[in-house]
C-alpha cells in the first residue's frame, strides 16, 4: 500500500499540498483519502460516499454531512438523469419560442446554484445568468417566513426569455414574487422551473413550467437546499434526522 511518507510534496505554511501526478498513489493512502490541503491535525476519515449516517467517530473534527441524514429521497443518479430531461424539454421550447434579444435565466440564491450548474450544462443555447435572492427561510427556519428579494434584479431582462430557477416550490411566494416582479421590466416571456414541488396546495396551485420531482411534504436537505445554511453540498436530496434540527 502506498503511503504518503513515499510521496515527495510540498509543504507551504502547515498545508501539505500533493503534486498532481502523485494524486494517484496518494489517494491509496490509508490515511489521506479526505483533501489533499487539509492540515495534517485537522483531517477527518469522512468517507466519501453518498452513504447515510457513516461519520466515524474516532475524527471529531469534521462531521461527515451524511451522518445527519435520515433517509435520502432522490439519488445522485436520479438527479441527474431528471436534469438531462429536463434540459432537453426546456432548450426545445426555448428554440420553438423565436426570436427574442436573448435569453436569461435568473437562478434563486443560493438554493438553487448546484440545480442551475447542472442544468445550463444540458443547455446548448447563447444565453446569460443573472442571480436573485430571495429570504425566506432564514437561518434555522424549517417553514416560510415570507418572500423578500434581497438587493437587485437582473436589470436588463426587456424584451428577453426569461426563466427563473428555483431548488424548490413550496407555498409558491418565491415563485409569484420574482414573476410579478420580473414582468414589470417587460420581458419578452417569463417561464418558472424549480427542481422539486411539494404536495401541499399551495404549490401544486401556483403556475410553474418545469418541476425536476414532485415530492413528499418534508422539510429536505441537499442539492443545494440547507438547513442553517449547511448540507447543501449533499450530491443527493434527504430528509434529516430530528436531532439535527
Ligand atoms: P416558497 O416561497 O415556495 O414557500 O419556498 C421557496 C423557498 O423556500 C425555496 O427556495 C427554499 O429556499 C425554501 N424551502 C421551501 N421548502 C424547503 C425545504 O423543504 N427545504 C429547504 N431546505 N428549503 C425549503
Ligand atoms: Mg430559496
């Protein structure tokens, strides 16, 4: 087995960074599977796997994200594979729509930054980003406190296609907020895409042209949505244990 006393490197200010064309004997290391730039006294044995509950005790440092989580509601994979559709079907009606002076998406922050990167990649359309934020569930809320857009627009939305992304639709304010609010500049067309629906009537009532998952009314984790501002880089979406909130 290889091992990092084997491996030349570099060490810069307490960090111990792995030349590239070592990565590969490094990473069969026992003890440097986590990051390469962690300092020696702080690294933690997290495993790197979508796994639920797998934090190992015996490294306190860093809490595995996974160790919180109780059950997981959708896949990496099936993520994934929804996303690729779900391009497809958005980049043809974009095509089928005409002309325009171009084309926006306008991506909620910061639930739906992972959702968005994945998804202009199954786009192979001219277009721009132009982010919005939103509050409206702050810190360790696990229910609406109200929409509010935080800062500015994208100011330059006239005469565009314009379609607002979000992680998810639940009492639908977020949604109708940035639509009425984005219509106002006059665009060419607004359309709405979120990632995932709750049941609830609220959200099953209020228009949106792209919905990723319809899923069970639970307050959910990951892709990109967090609880307390943690768990979004989770790969899958979960429900998270009761003790963790
Ligand atoms: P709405 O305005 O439709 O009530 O909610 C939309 C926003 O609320 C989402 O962008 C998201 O930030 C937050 N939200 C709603 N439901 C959930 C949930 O189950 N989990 C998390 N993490 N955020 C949620
Ligand atoms: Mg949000």
């Amino acid at each position: 087995m290889a091992s990092i006393t084997h491996v030349s490197s570099v060490t810069a200010v307490g960090f111990t960074v792995r030349p590239p064309e070592l990565l590969g004997s490094i990473d069969q290391a026992d003890d440097v599977s986590a990051a390469s730039i962690v300092p020696r006294s702080r690294r933690c044995r997290t495993r790197h796997t979508s796994g639920v509950g797998e934090a190992d005790p015996s490294f306190p440092y860093t809490p595995s994200v996974h160790s919180d989580i109780a059950k997981v509601l959708l896949t990496a994979e099936q993520i994934a594979t929804r996303i690729a559709a779900l391009g497809r079907e958005i980049a043809g009606d974009l095509e089928r729509l005409g002309p325009s002076d171009g084309i926006v998406l306008v991506p909620v922050m910061t639930g739906s930054v992972i959702f968005v990167a994945d998804l202009v990649r199954h786009l192979p359309l001219k277009l721009r980003i132009g982010v919005a934020t939103v509050s409206s569930y702050p810190g360790k809320s696990t229910s609406s406190q109200g929409a509010t857009i935080v800062g500015q627009l994208p100011s330059d939305l006239t005469g565009r296609h314009v379609i607002v992304i979000d992680d998810i639709l639940d009492s639908g304010r977020t949604i109708r907020l940035l639509r009425d609010a984005i219509e106002a500049q006059k665009p060419a067309s607004v359309r709405t895409c979120v990632l995932l629906r709750k049941p609830t009537r609220d959200a099953q009532s209020t228009p949106c042209d792209y919905v990723g998952f319809d899923i069970p009314d639970e307050f959910v984790v990951g892709y990109g949505l967090d609880y307390d501002d943690h768990y979004r880089n989770l790969p899958y979406v979960g429900v998270l244990r009761p003790e963790a909130t």
